[in-house]
C-alpha cells in the first residue's frame, strides 16, 4: 500500500518546480527578447504578478513573486531578494486594495498596474536609497519610473483579458461573455 502523503508531497514539489521554470522562460524572455524601447524595457514579472493577483490566489502570487524576484535579482546582479521584496509588497498592495472589486472590470487591471509599479518601484528607491547612500531620486523618478510605468500600461488590458481567458478555460467557464 501506498502512502498518500508521498504523492502529495511529490505533487507540490513538481508543481513548484514547474513554477520556477516558467518563471526561468519569463525571464529569459523579458531579458533577451523585449528590446528597450527608449531605454526602457518591459517589465513583464512585474505585470504578470499584479494581473495575476487579480485573478488568482494571494498565496500563488506570493509564491511567483518571490521566485520570480530572486531569479530577477540573480539575472540583473540586484541584491539578493530587492526585487522579491518589491513584487511582493506590490502584489499584497493591489491584493488589499482591489480584492473586493470583480474582475470583470475593464479599469480594473489599469488601476492595479498603476498601483502596482508604484508600490514596487518605491520599495526598490527606499531600498536603493538605504543600501547604497548616493541615490538621486529626482533622476530616478524621471528615468525609471515614470517611462517604466508608461511603458508596462501599454500591454496591461490586453494581458488581463489574455489570462482572464485562459484561467475560465482552465475551469472549464464560458469563455466569453454573455448578456
């Protein structure tokens, strides 16, 4: 006979493993394929993890934002973990903030990206700040945050509809609306 508690165990880590390899993919495509616009490249984690976390469970989330920060901070040479701690303060803020709100809501995924990239992009300028000493905030502003907040609105609505629809796939849902 055999022990169910195995299997289970086995289920997780393969789950979680499949995970961090998707998030490996992600990254890689982030790093290679999306070129800078202007100096600027999509920051697609951070867009996956907030669109994300209207759709899916806080505690998922917060498990692809911490793997996906720490493979972040190993790609980029970032300490270890600022990323991390970034995508999940920025994931637990939107959490909070739009849980109530249902996701069937155009402005919706708008407003949590905003929230979002900002949630994150302070975390890491507090971060910087702290860890470094010579950090110029008006510099920063003007050249990370504001084009990166720009740039990840483009693709927000579409992505949202994208994993909106491949999620009720998954659970078997009407794929489209009906009134």
């Amino acid at each position: 006979m055999d022990n169910q508690q195995r299997y289970k165990i086995e289920e997780i880590i393969w789950h979680e493993l499949r995970t961090i390899v998707l998030l490996i993919v992600i990254m890689c495509i982030q790093k290679i394929f999306l070129a800078n616009i202007f100096g600027v490249s999509l920051n697609l984690l951070l867009l996956l993890v907030v669109l994300r976390t209207l759709i899916e469970p806080i505690a998922k989330i917060g498990r692809w934002a911490l793997y996906g920060g720490l493979i972040f901070d190993s790609v980029s040479g970032a300490w270890l973990g600022m990323h991390s701690i970034g995508l999940i303060l920025a994931a637990v803020t939107v959490f909070l903030l739009l849980s109530r709100i249902t996701s069937e809501n155009w402005i919706l995924p708008i407003v949590a990206v905003i929230i979002g990239s900002l949630v994150y992009y302070f975390c890491n300028g507090v971060l910087l700040y702290v860890l470094v000493r010579s950090f110029d905030v008006v510099s920063y502003i003007t050249t990370a945050v504001i084009p990166d907040i720009l740039i990840i609105l483009v693709p927000a609505l579409p992505m949202f509809l994208l994993l909106r629809w491949l999620r009720s796939m998954q659970r078997g849902e009407l794929p489209l609306d009906v009134y």
